[in-house]
C-alpha cells in the first residue's frame, strides 16, 4: 500500500516577468501589470507531497522533520525574501510561478531517495495556483 504525506510551508518572494527575448510592447502585451519595471511580490503558499510505504517500525511515510529540514535549507533558504530575477535559476527563463514551482520540484526531487516526490503545488494568490507532478 502507498501513502502520501503533504506538507505545507509559506515565503515570500518578488520578481517582474520579462524576457530580453520579446520587445517592451510585447513584455507589457503578455505580461500586463506583471511586467512592472519595479516588480511586485507574492506570498506563496507550498505544498510538498512525497508517497511510499508506511514504514512498519515508526509508522510513517517520511520523517516530517526531515521533509521540514530539506525544504528550508535547499528552497525556502534559496528564495524567500529574494527577487527571483537575480537567482541563478532564473537567469536564463522567466521567474513565472509556473518555472519557479518546476524548479521547486527538480531541486527536492535531486534530493529525496526514500520516498518518491509526488507533488510539488505552489499557491501565488487565493486564484492562482500551480502542480508540478512527478
């Protein structure tokens, strides 16, 4: 039988959508109020779902202060309170939420060999949200 566990954390961060790539008309026709030269911030809402077996010695999936552990030293530590547009990981790609939540997943899935990541969900605002399956 497999279960899954999820877990939720919060951190803030800013960025401005634009890419060198289109024109400034094109940047404010895609991006709209997005593409704000100052940027603009989010507090985001992260999800994390990691299934397997229950592990018939402790009883659970993953250890939860372990799961806590890795997401604050490799994703809360790395982009809350940051604007996205300076990280390396964005160097190259939009800092949509969309990039930002599949970044999210590469970097934990890199690290997680116990369990298997299932989910990465990260929330923008109460309308929007996006998954990242594995």
């Amino acid at each position: 039988m497999k279960a899954h566990l999820t877990r939720r954390y919060w951190f803030a961060a800013s960025h401005r959508l634009h890419t060198d790539k289109l024109s400034e008309a094109e940047n404010r026709a895609i991006y709209g109020k997005c593409n704000n030269p100052f940027g603009h911030g989010h507090n985001y809402a992260l999800e994390v779902t990691v299934s397997g077996q229950v592990a018939p010695d402790t009883g659970m999936v993953y250890n939860l202060p372990d799961l806590d552990l890795l997401v604050r030293n490799e994703v809360l530590e790395r982009f809350d309170h940051q604007n996205l547009n300076c990280i390396p990981e964005f160097q190259e790609i939009v800092p949509t939420t969309e990039n930002l939540c599949t970044a999210i997943f590469n970097i934990l899935k890199r690290k997680l060999d116990a369990v298997h990541l299932e989910r990465v969900r990260l929330e923008e605002t109460s309308q929007n949200s996006f998954e990242v399956l594995g």
